[in-house]
C-alpha cells in the first residue's frame, strides 16, 4: 500500500467554478490535476500552481454550503508562496485581481496581497533569504 503524504488543500466554494477555474489559470498559472463535472453542471476541481494543490467547486444546490463571498475576508487569507512574486502579482491583476497592497519587502518576505474575483484574499510572495 503506497504512504500518503499529508497535506493541506484549500477548498474553494465559489458561486461560479468554471469562472473561478480560469481565473486562477490566468492569474497563476494553474494547471487542473483533476476535474469532475455532475449532470447538473457543477464542478470541482484541483489545481496546481507549481505543486501547491487547492480545490475549487461552486456551490452546490441544497448542501448547505456558503459561497465565498459570505466569508469574512478576515477569515481565510490564502499565501502563494512563489519564486517571482511581482510577475505572479502583476499576472493576478492582469486577470481581474484587486491590489490591496503592492508586492514589497518586510519582515523577511517579498510580498504583496490582492483580492480576486471571488472576494478571498492571496498573499502573493517568497521568504527573503539572507545575504
């Protein structure tokens, strides 16, 4: 039986999964490691960004689920830890990302945060090393 390694995958509840789902390919370069479609025509998917794994669906028809937009913002704030900060941030606006702060230097990290289009918040940025 073969080990799993653990981890922790993000789910995103979104009202439009298939918006959501080219808007994080767009903005980060997201590649789909699964995707499941129901009659209905929802969607869940898994996406990469360089290995860093989060799941997206929409919300589902009499689950009890709350869309992302009921979350308060306070609540979850996502961290994309990436080698090219900057150009990830500038390809997020590109996208239809809000800027809350621009990618800068402090406390040890290059980092800047924008909202999306779902209203979640992501922290786009790398640990600085030492010189």
């Amino acid at each position: 039986m073969k080990n799993i390694t653990s981890s922790i995958q993000p789910w995103l509840t979104v009202e439009n999964s298939a918006t959501a789902e080219k808007f994080y390919k767009d903005a980060f370069s997201a590649i789909e490691t699964y995707r499941m479609e129901t009659p209905d025509g929802g969607l869940v998917v898994r996406l990469s960004v360089n290995g860093a794994e989060f799941w997206v669906s929409g919300q589902l028809k009499d689950s009890g689920e709350t869309p992302s937009k009921n979350l308060k913002q306070d609540v979850v704030r996502l961290i994309l830890i990436v080698e090219n900060p900057d150009e990830i941030f500038q390809q997020a606006i590109k996208a239809g990302a809000t800027e809350v702060f621009p990618v800068g230097e402090e406390h040890g990290w290059r980092l800047g945060r924008l909202s999306d289009p779902f209203e979640l918040d992501w922290e786009i940025g790398k640990p600085l090393t030492e010189k």
